[in-house]
C-alpha cells in the first residue's frame, strides 16, 4: 500500500518546479524561468490546513502558497512532511500576527 507520502511526494510535480533545461535558460531580461514563474504565479494562504488537501490542490491549480496556519499538532507534522517548503504556523489562528 502507498503512503500519503508517496502519492503526494512522488506523483505530483508543484507549479515551481521546471526541466533542468528550462532552468538553465535565461530570457532576454536575464530573470530565468523558474523566477518568473514563481512571480507569475497567484498566492495562497491555507488557514486551516489540515493534512494539506487544499495546498495540493493549489499546488496543481499553479497557486504559490506562502503561509499556513494548523492548531492540531498531529496534523501540522503531516502537512509539514507533506510540504516542507511552506511557511507552517502551529497554533490557534486568532494569535496570529499579522506583521
């Protein structure tokens, strides 16, 4: 049986993600391509994240998530495992600060 892991991790590719080619490459304006696309991308909050459903869903919408915020703490060391690159707050939502 595949771990969520494994289906997350290893069949997905997230909307950042460029062929080493691709990579490589430098415009005209000498901004490669995998920082234009993270600047074309929209941004995403996940509040309430969970697992992270909703980020892999983003994630495959080509939505760029800066932030998520998770209370449970069982869940947020998934969503963690699941997404190691997101900014991951572990507490109640209303204690956040917004600056």
């Amino acid at each position: 049986m595949m771990s969520l892991k494994t289906l997350w991790r290893d069949d997905r590719r997230t909307p950042l993600e460029e062929p080493a080619v691709a990579r490589a490459r430098k415009s005209a304006d000498g901004v490669d391509g995998s920082l234009r696309n993270q600047l074309e991308c929209p941004i995403a909050l996940d509040l309430f994240a969970g697992c992270g459903g909703m980020s892999l869903g983003l994630e495959n919408a080509s939505f760029r998530i800066i932030y998520a915020n998770e209370i449970n703490e069982s869940a947020a060391a998934t969503y963690a495992r699941n997404f190691p690159m997101i900014n991951l707050q572990v507490g109640d939502i209303r204690e956040v600060n917004a600056k």
